[in-house]
C-alpha cells in the first residue's frame, strides 16, 4: 500500500445472492465498513438485486454517513438497443452503481471477451462516469511459459487511452487466472512484482498523474489470513475478493487487514 492510495476492498459475488439474501449481505458489509476506517468497499451483486441493495446502502448513508459502493459486474458497451440479456451503463447507473467490473476472466475466458472489448466497454463506463474495474491476468498454461508480463501488459495497454483519460478514477485488477477460486494464491512478491510492472506501464505511457494516483487490485483467493502480506506489497492497493467476499466473517477480515495497514482498524 501507498498512503497516496486509498486502499479499497471490492466483494464479486458472481453467481451468488440474487434476491433476499443479497440484501441481508450488503447489510452486514455496510455495518462492517462502519467500523473501519481509511478503506473504501464496493460490493457487486448480481443485476437481480442491484437496484435494491444500492438503495438500501444509499438510505443507510444518509442515517448514518456509511459509504460502500456498488458494482455491476460487466456491462456493454452501447448505451440501449437490440443486444438481449445484457445491461448497459446508463442502466448501472441508473440502478445506483458508481462502479463495474470489466472483463473479469470468466468474462474472457466463458465468454469469449477479448481486450478490445475490454477496452470498448471500459471507455463507455468512464463516459458515463462509471469507475472501471479491469482486470487481468495470466492462465497458468502462460505463467509456465514465462509469458505472465507479456499477457499482462497487452492486456493494460488494450485499456491504456481509457485509463489514462479516467486520471486516475480508473481501477486495474491483477487477478491471475490460475489463483482465481482456487485456493492457490500468489505470494505477495509475485504478485508485487506483477503490480509494479503495471505501474511502471502506465507511468510510461500516462506519466506520474495516471501511475500515482491509479489503484492496482489483487485478486486470487484472497483470504483474511493471507490478505495482510499481500495489501502490505508497495503496489497492491486493494483486493478484488471472490469467495471471501460471500461470507461476512471472511470478508469481514479481509477489510480488518486492509485498514490495520491504514491504521483505521476497529
Ligand atoms: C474473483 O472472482 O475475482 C476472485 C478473485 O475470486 P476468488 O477470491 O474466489 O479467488
């Protein structure tokens, strides 16, 4: 972390709470991040709920000033027509989201995106001021090959013109593919070694105002008890939590670690 940063913790829960039990979630995060200090949380619930669990936290945060933001978890690039099943950015926001998650590597690797895509949807979320969360990331098939930094930087650089017109309210996510639901984590070296290159990228092409103030997530089997070494790393400002993110308890440890670097622990 860099106290530059803020350090922000963001919870995708795919698949998972798509109605009631959704709304009890974000509840139990909004009372968490009460507690906390100097970290900023978002949470991204499926679209079902989106609308309700964004209202309930906006009516807690006029009660009692809490703040955790709200994701959609993809989006298209165009702002309405005939593309059935998928939601657009003004529809996000409409829903109350200040964020979303782009190209995710289910999203790339299920579904078939690929970084020009990434990059479409990316300059669309910034146009309507969306904060862009990209991620990105090697499969281990390219880590064996020692292809980590080649996939990654290819992929930054496909968002490289949104990234740097976003100054910094853009979001990147290092997740690597191979630790994403799987209990395999990269260690906090690798894994630093991976943000700095990002960095370095974007402060070659976007110089100082875009690498300083531009978060770099983690993301992989992120877990309260490997989550301090990781957020500890220069370059790690924040982790993208799958799995954690489902269990207030987990997540809930997962934020403890994020502000006890901060000094804003409860
Ligand atoms: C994710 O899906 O973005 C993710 C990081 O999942 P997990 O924490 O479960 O590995």
């Amino acid at each position: 972390m860099n106290p530059r940063r803020i350090p922000l913790i963001a919870g995708n829960w795919k698949m998972h709470h798509g109605g009631a039990s959704g709304l009890d979630l974000a509840l139990e995060v909004a009372k968490l991040s009460r507690e906390l200090r100097g970290v900023e949380v978002v949470v991204a619930p499926p679209f079902t709920v989106l609308a309700a669990v964004a209202q309930s936290l906006e009516e807690l945060a006029e009660q009692r000033g809490l703040l955790v933001g709200v994701a959609g978890q993809n989006m298209h690039f165009e702002e309405k027509g005939a593309f059935t099943g998928e939601v657009s950015a003004p529809m996000l926001v409409d829903a109350g989201c200040r964020w979303v998650i782009l190209g995710h590597s289910e999203r790339r690797q299920l579904f078939g995106e690929t970084d020009e895509l990434v990059a479409r949807k990316t300059k669309a979320a910034l146009e309507h001021k969306l904060h862009p969360i990209v991620c990105v990331g090697e499969t281990l098939e390219e880590r064996t090959a020692g292809k980590t930094l080649e996939v990654v930087l290819r992929q930054v650089r496909a968002a490289m013109p949104a990234l740097i017109s976003a100054r910094g309210a853009a979001v990147i996510a290092y997740e690597p593919v191979w630790a994403i639901g799987t209990g395999k984590v990269a260690t906090p070296a690798d894994a630093q070694e991976v943000h700095a290159a990002i960095r370095a990228e974007l402060l070659k092409e976007g110089g100082d105002a875009i690498a300083t103030p531009t978060r770099i997530l983690y993301g992989g089997s992120v877990k309260p008890d490997n989550a301090r070494a990781l957020l500890a790393q220069t370059d790690i400002d924040g982790a993208l939590v799958g799995g954690a993110s489902l269990d207030v308890a987990q997540f809930g440890g997962i934020l403890q670690a994020a502000a006890a670097l901060v000094g804003g622990a409860a």
